[in-house]
C-alpha cells in the first residue's frame, strides 16, 4: 500500500516505530510476526526473519511465501488529522490493512479520495 508521506507529519517514522513496538511487532488483526514470510493461501508461518533484507535473502528458500510488512493503520481512516495519537493507529499486515479499509476504500471509490478530507460526512 503506497502512502504520500507530504500528508503525513515529520516524525510519522518515528510514530510508526513507536507503534510497531507497541505490536511487538506482530499484526494487531492476526498475530503474524513483521519480516515472516507466510504461505500466500494458508498464511502459516513458514520463517521468521529480523528484517526486509533478510526476509527478501530468504525467500528465495521457499516457493509460495509472501512477505509480511506491517503497515500502521488510521483507525478513522484519516491520514490528513493532525492530530496523532496513539489509540488512533494499529499495526496491521497487509490482509488486515486491506480488510479493515475496505469499507473506506468503496467510499472513495464512490465520493472520490480526499472525502474526508473536506469533511464529507456520508457514514
């Protein structure tokens, strides 16, 4: 998932690290360690690495893995508020990143992509 760090504050990486840990590094949906890699149906846990380098390195070991970057999630879907706080964001994989923004996602198909950001109210 792309994000446009210009709508994000300057010390997002250092909130986003702030979260991660706050995880244990694992996803807040489905428990799934940061840097494993996972079966794409099944998503069993086939290797757990410390990092991205290290994780892309083992990869080439197994067929079928796909590797788990957490992302930290707006829990109110709106990257624009400024006002960042803890209790607002959730360190989620990308399956439960997609699956908790789905509802967000069909909104901004249907209103456009910055709806909430000129308080569009359509809930």
């Amino acid at each position: 998932m792309p994000i446009n760090y210009k709508n994000y504050p300057k010390d997002w990486q250092q909130i986003r690290k702030r979260i991660l840990e706050r995880a244990a590094h694992k996803c807040e949906g489905c428990g799934v360690p940061n840097y494993s890699l996972v079966e794409r149906d099944t998503r069993l846990v086939k290797a757990q690495t410390e990092s991205y380098a290290q994780a892309r390195k083992e990869k080439k070991k197994h067929s079928s893995v796909i590797i788990i970057i957490l992302t930290v999630a707006h829990l109110d879907w709106d990257e624009w508020n400024d006002k960042i706080e803890d209790d607002r964001l959730k360190a989620l994989c990308q399956k439960c990143h997609l699956k908790y923004d789905q509802v967000d996602n069909k909104l901004r198909k249907k209103y456009g992509k910055q709806y909430r950001r000129f308080q569009l109210k359509f809930l």
